[in-house]
C-alpha cells in the first residue's frame, strides 16, 4: 500500500490531466496570494526600508564575500535547522513539520506529473511527508502552544491565525485518510477525496488571510538581522520583538499595515 503511488490509482477516475490543473492552480494561488499579501500590507516596501536605513547607519561596509557568508550560514540554521528556536520541542516539532511538508509537496508534484510509473520511494516519502506534518503539527497544536502549554487555554480555542496551520494539518490528515481508503477499496474512498480536495484548497487558497506567506519573509528578515549584527547597525535598531508562535501561528489576531 505504501509503496503504490495513490494518484495513479485515483487516474483511471480521473483525466490526469484534471489532476495536473488542479496543482497548477493550487500553485497559481500560492503566487497569487502572497504577492496581494506583500501589495496589501506593504510588507516588501516597509521590509526594504528599514533595511537600507539600517545599513546607512552600520558602523561599516560589508564586502560581498561576507555577505554570502552570513547568507550560507542564514540558511543553515535559521532556515535548514531552525536554529532560531530556543526550546528543542519546538524546534523538533517545527522541523518535522517542515521537511514533512517539503517531502509531501515535492512527492505530490512528481506522483501526479510523471508521464511513466514512479518509483516506489517516492510513494512511500509522500505517505511520511504527510505522517511527519500530522507528528508535528498536532504535537505543536495540542501541547507546544504558549497559549496551552504556559497559559492554560483550551488546544481547541481557534484564531483566524491558526488559519494556516489547521488547514495544513486537516489537508495532511485527510490526504492520509482517503489514501488509505482507497488501497483498500473502501465506498467512503470517493466522500474523502471531496474532503481532501477542500481541505487543499483552503489551504493554498486562504495565502492573503493566514501566515502562509510568512514562510519566505522569515528567511529574508532572518538574514537582515545577522547582516545588521555584522554591520553594527543593529545596535542602532530597537529590540525585537519576542518570536511569533511556531507555524507564524502567533496567538493574537494579525493585523494589516
């Protein structure tokens, strides 16, 4: 069952041509709503701003073979191992999540745009991709969250910011959920790849309103702040501001610039 790519299955149902739309669109709507998102909230202007007024009052210049330093090393530990978190459950939670869902996209797009049968490792990392997201998704949810873990407030107390992460995890569960049913020839098969197909859908639909986006300014504002600790110009900035909750699931309403 793990081994059998579920998409080729789902094929003699459905054109994979209808399949490869859908993740084209998905994928439009990804694009789409992050640029309203930087068009919207001005995020890109007021992010390049502040920048360049920082660099203006670094205490030095900073040759280009420094500043792809920093940027290797940005990309090592804030973004490859998420260094930036001080507690390891969160951390490991955030990572499983993360490589979860790189391996679940990447296995998605391969399994539904191969032209001849794929490999059985890729069937197979499609079903842990999706296993990791849920491991750590609903660790997170249920026992890492500030507002659960240090105040006490109920796992199941839901905020517009959780947008992005519960549409992940109820896409990931459900993907799981109509696989499954599908090996196994079950009648619900069908009624779950509805699910399945929503659940998607809202994720990669719902870019504007939740904090999908903010997995590609982390890396940029991830590497303003060492290139401003290399420059001195960070001494010239006010503190930060303590770090959102994990998944860009900060427990307060977002807000628009």
């Amino acid at each position: 069952m793990f081994s059998i790519n579920p998409f080729a299955e789902l094929s003699s149902t459905i054109s994979p041509a209808v399949m490869q739309a859908y993740v084209i669109i998905m994928i439009a709507l990804v694009a789409g709503g992050t640029l309203f998102d930087i068009v919207h909230k001005k995020s890109a202007k007021y992010f390049f701003s502040n920048w360049r007024k920082a660099r203006e009052k670094g205490s030095r210049d900073l040759g280009s073979g420094e500043v792809l330093g920093i940027a290797a090393k940005t990309a090592v530990v804030e973004v490859a191992t998420s260094g930036e978190f001080c507690s390891v459950k969160r951390r490991i939670a955030h990572l499983l999540t993360m490589y979860g869902f790189i391996a679940y996209i990447v296995t998605t797009c391969i399994m539904v745009f191969a032209t001849s049968p794929t490999a059985p490792i890729v069937a197979q990392l499609w079903w842990l991709g999706a296993a990791m997201i849920c491991l750590g998704g609903y660790w997170f949810w249920f026992f890492i969250r500030v507002d659960v873990a240090a105040e006490g407030n109920s796992p199941f107390r839901i905020m517009r910011a959780d947008l992005f992460v519960l549409s992940l995890l109820v896409s990931a569960t459900l993907g799981l959920v109509w696989a499954y049913l599908q090996a196994t020839g079950s009648a619900w098969a069908m009624l779950s790849l509805g699910l399945y197909l929503i659940a998607t859908t809202v994720f990669f639909g719902s870019v504007p309103w939740s904090k999908f986006s903010h997995m590609f300014f982390k890396p940029a504002a991830a590497l303003q702040k060492r290139v401003a600790e290399a420059d001195g110009s960070r001494s010239n900035l006010p503190s930060p501001a303590d770090e959102p909750e994990q998944f860009g699931s900060a427990r307060r309403q977002p807000h628009h610039y």
